[in-house]
C-alpha cells in the first residue's frame, strides 16, 4: 500500500471511532441530565439539590487512570474524563467559580484544571473578594492560591479563612512555569524593567540576578497585570505563564526561567459544601492555643500517637490579641474517619478553640 494508501484507510478508522465515541459521550451525557431529574425528585422541600459532587468526581478520575493500559498517559486520560465530567455536569446545573484574577491567572489555569472548561469562571481583584463572593452565594466555589513549593504560604488566603466561614471543597496542585515575555514592539536588547507579582519575582530571583542583574524589578498585583503592561511600554518585559503569554499575545524570550524545577502551587477549592470521605482524603483545621510554652508540642502528641501524618503546618497572627497565634493544620484524613474525630474531640478540650475548615479529596490530577 502506497502512504497515502495507509493514511486513508487509516483516517477512515478514526472516523469511525470517532462516531463511536460520539455516540457514548452522547449517552454519557443523557445519563447525567438523567442524574440531574433523580436529584431534583427526592429534594425535600426547602432542600437545594446538590449537582457537583467532588467525592464522585474524584473517583470517575482514579478508576479510569486504574483501567488506563496507554498509550496515552494517566494524566492525560483523567484530562480528557475531566472535561466530559465538566460538560456533564454543566448539562445538569452550570457552576459558577470565581478566581484570584485577572484573567491569565495560574489561579484560573487551576480552576479550569480542577473544574473543567464547561465552568463559568469569574476574574476578581483579590483573594478576599473571591472569599465574599462565595460567602455571599453570587458563586458556587472560589479558587485560591494557598502555598507555593519555592515561597511558601499565601497569608492572605489564610488570614481569609479568620474571617469567613466557608468550607475547603478540595485541592488543585499547579506546575508553575514562568516565562520573560514580550511585545511585538519591545526592543529586547534595551530592557529596563521587569514586571511580575512578588511571588513570581521571587521564584525566579537567581535567574533574573544572572540574566538581568541590573534591571528594575517592578511587582504588580499579578502575573496577567504583568503581561497586560508589556504590551503598550517598549522597554519592558513580563515574568508570567502560558496562559497570560497566550491571552496578551506575548511572546516569550526566555522559556521556564523559575529557579526550581519543581516549582508548584497549591490552590483551595472553597465553598459551603461537605464532601463525603472517598477513602483518600485530606483534612484542614484552624486552632488557637494558649500562649504558654509547650503549647504547639501538646497540641501535635495527639496526631502523632494515633499514627496522623501531618501534611503542613503554618503559624499566623491570630488578629485578637497582639503576640497571639493560630495554627493552619492539614492531616492526612477526613474528619468521618473514627481516629480523626477522636484527635478532634481530644485537641479540642487541650486548645482554645479548633475549626474544621473541611475534608477534601486529595488532588487527583
Ligand atoms: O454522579 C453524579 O452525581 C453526577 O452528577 C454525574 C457526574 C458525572 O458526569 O459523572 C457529574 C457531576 C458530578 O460532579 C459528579 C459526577
């Protein structure tokens, strides 16, 4: 058979398949409006229904990377089940996600990696208006940065948790690769400034101190400001990511310039909804001590003789009173399990105070 030969009879193959899978994602999604009706049925009165429910998700996800044998790789067929989950679900109820914006954000890379693209996703100016707009019900969820591999915490999303009551839904982890961009009318060898939002300076402090050791490093409220500024200053480039890069329409001169490899973020899902243990879980809780000495030590035994791993813990200002202190404490768990709520009932009658911010799957993606 000639090459053309081959490719035809091989086209004609993947349009057959094609009209299969067709086929099924079509049923697929009957089936979830299906789901949407028997929600809808059996809500009591005054019940709302709930359509996204993130323990299912988690699961759809983990079963098909288990039933996945290639060629193409985990990640990449939890991507595609992602997104036919996402425009399922958006059949039965269209959610609405706000994000630390604008837009370009990594923040909104990571709801759209955690949502799919079938969400409506709404840009805000900081990480305590994605907290009101969630609080007040405008929006189903909020996505918000809370630490970074190389940076560590991000205070404001913590300091946020203080002051509203919502609860962690889940958690997104993002690889983040930053780029020097510019515009089609910079002049690269008369660089003088350098945009990007603090984090992302810091990130790539040694690569900048090589490259640009004498260029003004500017920080603005983020990565897609920086982008959007390029675009109309001739003398100027921009630290962001693709998704910034490809909105403004940059160009990048220098490709993943963060000084580690294996720079990541991790975002919060937050919302006013419980999710279910799915048997890999994570748990967050806030807690106050007294400010006496052994305090933080007391605190950990308990986790420790029960065998709980702690996955982080961050110390912050507790903003009642000066030198007092809360603690942010992830465990691996959720809070239904027998030996969680034991740690729970037992840390409670040693501390001054403990919340439950949520029990959340473990990112699966
Ligand atoms: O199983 C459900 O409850 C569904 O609504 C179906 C479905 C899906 O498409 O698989 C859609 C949205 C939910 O977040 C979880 C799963």
């Amino acid at each position: 058979m000639s090459e053309k030969e081959q490719l035809q009879a091989l086209r004609v193959r993947i349009d057959n398949l094609d009209e299969q899978i067709l086929g099924l994602i079509s049923e697929r999604a009957r089936c979830a409006e299906e789901v949407a009706r028997v929600k809808m049925a059996s809500l009591q009165p005054g019940e709302k229904p709930v359509f996204y429910r993130p323990e299912r998700e988690a699961w759809v996800l983990k079963h098909i990377m288990e039933l996945n044998q290639g060629p193409l790789g985990n990640e990449e067929v939890a991507r595609l089940f992602r997104e036919i989950m996402s425009s399922c679900l958006a059949l039965e109820h269209p959610l609405k996600v706000a994000y630390l914006g604008p837009e370009g954000t990594f923040t909104q890379a990571a709801a759209l990696k955690h949502f799919g693209h079938a969400v409506i996703s709404q840009p805000m100016a900081a990480i305590d208006e994605v907290f009101r707009e969630v609080a007040a019900g405008a929006v189903n969820f909020g996505v918000v940065p809370v630490e970074n591999s190389t940076e560590g915490a991000v205070n404001h999303t913590l300091d946020s948790f203080l002051e509203h009551d919502l609860v962690i839904c889940g958690e997104v982890e993002l690889r983040i690769h930053h780029h020097l961009l510019v515009g089609e009318n910079t002049k690269t060898d008369k660089i003088s400034r350098i945009y990007s939002h603090a984090q992302s300076l810091a990130q790539c402090r040694k690569w900048l101190d090589a490259h640009y050791p004498n260029v003004e490093r500017v920080a603005v409220s983020s990565n897609a400001d920086a982008a959007k500024r390029v675009k109309s200053e001739w003398n100027s480039a921009a630290i962001a990511g693709d998704m910034a890069a490809q909105l403004y329409g940059l160009t990048k001169l220098a490709e993943k310039i963060e000084d580690r490899p294996d720079n990541s973020t991790r975002f919060l899902i937050i919302g006013n909804q419980a999710v279910p243990p799915t048997g890999d879980d994570k748990t967050s809780i806030i807690v106050s001590t007294n400010n006496k000495p052994g305090a933080l030590h007391n605190l950990l035994v308990p986790f420790q003789a029960r065998g709980i791993d702690l996955t982080r813990i961050e110390t912050r200002p507790s903003r009642s009173g000066k030198w007092t202190y809360v603690f942010f404490i992830d465990f691996v768990g959720h809070q239904h399990d027998p030996l969680v709520k034991d740690v729970l009932e037992q840390i409670s009658q040693e501390t001054v105070a403990v919340k439950v911010l949520g029990s959340y799957p473990n990112a699966v993606l």
